[in-house]
C-alpha cells in the first residue's frame, strides 16, 4: 500500500482559456492559470460539461477519466 496526502485542484468549465478545445485536445496549458500559481498542486483535474480528465498527476499518468 502506498499511503499519500494529495494537494488537489478541481477544475471546470470556468477556467478554461478557450471554451472550443474537446477534452482530448485539452492540457494543463489549456487553463486560464499561470504555472507558479499550480505548481504547488499533486493532481489537477478538469471536471465539467465535455466530461472528466487528470491534467497533470506526480503520481500517475494523466489522461481522460472514463
């Protein structure tokens, strides 16, 4: 078992810089935040209207969340 306390960040539609990118095309750049302001976060996920997706993770891979 591999215990952790993870500093997370919980996204939506809200934060996106531009409103027509699909949930594949989106990334960690894609947010309306600059780098120093997320650096301090272990998981970032996107969660809103085009669905569920890890942005960045320092503990597993990022990808869509079916």
């Amino acid at each position: 078992m591999d215990k952790r306390d993870i500093k997370t960040l919980i996204v939506g539609d809200n934060e996106l810089e531009c409103g027509k990118i699909t949930l594949t095309e989106m990334n960690i750049k894609s947010l309306g935040f600059i780098e120093k302001d997320l650096k301090d976060y272990d998981l970032i996920v996107y969660k809103g209207k085009k669905g569920c997706k890890i942005l960045r993770s320092r503990y597993f891979p990022a990808g869509k969340i079916n």
